[in-house]
C-alpha cells in the first residue's frame, strides 16, 4: 500500500479494465500521476461522457452516441447486404480488415438457453421485422465459430430462408499464414469439406 | 474505427495508460461500455479526483492527497532510518516485500546532467535540510542498479557521510530462485565480492 488512500482507490479503480492485475494497475496509477496527468484527466472526461451518452443504434444495436450509428446512416453502403455480428468491436475487426461494404446487425451476445438468454434478448425481433421491409437480399453470418456462436447463426439462417433471403456463413478453414501441422482437425476437416475450384 | 466517433474518442484516450496499445484501447473500450459501466463511471470519478488533488508529500516528495503522506505521519515508523528511492512506485514495492520499517524519501527521478537533471531537480537541498536536523541516523540508498541511480546512490552518500550520518546501499547479488547460469556477469562478479560468512 502506498501513503496515500487515493492513490489506492485509484490502482483498485483501474482493475475493472480487461487484462489489468494488481502490478499493472499499480504501474498504470504511477505512470498517470506522475507523467500522464493532462492526458488522465482527459481520459476521465472521455470515459464519463462516453458512459454517459453511448447507447445503443436504433437499427443495428451497436454503440453509439446518437440514435442511428454512422454506419447505418452512411449513404455509400450496400443496404442490401446486412451482416450479424455478436459485438461491437467484431463491427471494428470486419470494417479494419475486409472490403465489406453492406450494413451490420449487433446482436450483443449469442442465444444460450442455459443463461436464459432467448432470441429476443439478442434482438430477434428487431431483424425479423427488418427482413420483412424486403431492403435485405443477403444476410451474411458472422457469428464466431463457438458451439453458442454456431447455434445462433443456425437459428437465424433459419428466420432468414423462410422469408426467401440468402444466408451465407463466412468461411472457416486454415488460417492464412497457418501451417497445416499446428491447425486443429476440425478445422481442418471443415477446410476439406469447404475446398473451392483453383 | 467504429459507427462512433465518442467510441473512437475512448479509444484514443486510453492509450496514455502504459503498455496500452490500439488493440488492448479498443477491449477495454468496448469491455467497460457493453460490461462495467458502473465500475467506468467510478474509475472516472477517481480518476479525475487524483490527478486534481494527488500532490507531492511536503517531506517525503511522494506522492499523497494531503500535506503529509500516511507513512512520514505515522507513529509506528523508526524515523531514525531513511530509505532513498526514486519513485513513488518504489516505496510501494518496499513496503509490500520488506519489513523495512524505516521512513522514505523520494526523488522523484535521478542525476542525470545531459538532461539538465540536477540535485536541486531531485529535492537534494530538502534531503540536505532533513539530514541537518540530526534526527536521521541511517540512510538506506535504494534507488535503482542502473548507471544514473548508482550515480545518484554515490552523490547522496558523499552528502550524507559528510554529516557523520551512515549512508548503505541495499545489496547486489544473485535472485532468489535465481540460477548462476542466467546471471549476468556484473551480478554475478557483484555477488562474489558481496558475499557473507554463513
């Protein structure tokens, strides 16, 4: 313990941040106060606000800070394509790395019937009604490839062909960069069975 | 980047914590938004507490809320003993792993004269002060084995043997758990010439 209880309640403040113990938040206070305090002070009024006024998009549930995201409002995306995603920040890894240009829906989680958590917790009943306004031609699943994250993508591939829309599922397969000997044989097997002509 | 640009905010103002860097910014974004909006709004207030009212100690240059930290206060100290350190993160270090029992002083830094870092910039003329009031008897010179803090450790000793006041250096050596063979050579050659009877 230092000498001083604020100091304290700081270093026990910062450990609601991922991956940060006891050593790192210690490190992190030290470092703020000593050489970081124009910066801490800004990153204090940036979380209080961001807490304060994040909400989630009307139309695709991510994070925000008005009532439809950048995103959905943009006028040079594809509105007919609409991806599922299971968070926001998979919103940020596909915009970063892909060339995908058509809307997102964020289902803030997957369906898991053990934690009581139902389609309509995860907005079912928002997309339903979305797909029958007829705008969406393609729904591209991109759930993560978890037993949860599987079902789910199951479940809504479901919705999505009754109403005569085309489901697609990204592809799974051998990482690029990945060499064949360290990938695991699910992943394998799937690569086989999802092999495309050269 | 995300639909948001107050998200996009978070995420850039999080990377003045140390060791964070885009990829860690955007977790924890996301993790205290979606997940610890409570434990956000705390950090926050804490946050911007800290940097408004943590000042330095007015006789151990650490760092606390009040005038005088908890520890130069306290009555269960041996004020005969003074540690020298360079920063506040050490004396909290010192007092998790030792049952040193003495008071501290901190630098808040090192000699270092191509950067323009004089004795007056590290509060010697306070520690020379502190030292003339005759109640110190020993000073433990803890600051760190590198070439300015040994260089600092040499200047503080000469002040302080010139005062007929002990000055010691916390000893070099080989860690506990430590094997010789992943020891470098200064250690090691150190721990020779630091050995004790047993």
């Amino acid at each position: 313990m230092s000498g001083s209880p604020l100091v304290n309640q700081l270093i026990e403040a910062l450990r609601c941040l991922p991956g940060v113990g006891p050593k790192s938040a210690q490190r992190m206070a030290y470092h703020l106060l000593e050489r970081e305090r124009v910066a801490a002070e800004n990153l204090s009024a940036v979380l209080a606000k961001a807490v304060n006024e994040v909400g989630h998009c009307e139309l695709c549930r991510s994070l925000t800070e008005r009532k439809v995201c950048d995103i959905c409002e943009s006028s040079n995306r594809d509105r007919t394509l609409l991806c599922i995603v299971e968070s926001p920040s998979d919103v940020q890894v596909i915009e970063q790395s892909t060339d995908y240009k058509g809307l997102f829906f964020v289902l803030m989680g997957h369906l898991s019937p053990l934690d009581g958590i139902g389609p309509e917790d995860i907005g079912l009943d928002l997309l339903a009604s979305r797909l029958d306004q007829g705008e969406v031609k393609e729904v591209v699943l991109a759930t993560n490839f978890t037993i949860e994250g599987e079902a789910t993508a199951h479940y809504i591939s479901e919705m999505v062909n009754s109403r005569n829309i085309i489901a697609s599922r990204i592809a799974h397969g051998v990482p690029v960069g990945g060499e064949l000997e360290y990938v695991n044989s699910t992943t394998l097997s799937r690569a086989f069975s999802g092999r495309q002509n050269f």
